[in-house]
C-alpha cells in the first residue's frame, strides 16, 4: 500500500504538510525526529489523514493534486 498522507504542526498550526509513503509509521516518526529538511523547522507533526492506494502511479498523482492550487483548497475544506 501507498499513503497519501497530510500532516499539521502542533507548534505552528497553520503549517501543512502534504506527502506520500509505503510505511506510514516510520516516515512520521521520520519528520518528528528532524529527518526532513522542509518539515524539521515546525515539528512537532501529528497526523491529520490518510488515503490509501493500491498503486505508487495514484498515490502519487493524489499528492501532486493536493499540491496544486485547486487541491489545497480541496484539502482545507474536506480533510
């Protein structure tokens, strides 16, 4: 499985995160511990949701929407 995930900083609340994954556990654990540069500045992360594919091919095109304009407004107002 693939994991679209969206992360919120408990420091800085209006801080997101948007990514994806194969192991869901170690790459939160991976951004609470500073291993990410583009997230290690706001951490503490906790998880906000997560969807799951079946393939990498639309996990990855998932993230890539959430990314766009049209998709963080999406985000903002579903998840």
């Amino acid at each position: 499985m693939y994991y679209v995930y969206l992360l919120r900083s408990e420091s800085y609340p209006a801080q997101t995160y948007i990514g994806y994954t194969g192991d869901l556990r170690q790459r939160l654990t991976t951004h609470n511990a500073g291993g990410s540069s583009h997230t290690s500045k706001y951490r503490p992360w906790c998880l906000v949701t997560y969807l799951g594919f079946s393939e990498k091919s639309k996990a990855t095109a998932f993230e890539k929407y959430l990314k766009s304009h049209s998709g963080k407004a999406f985000a903002r107002k579903r998840l």
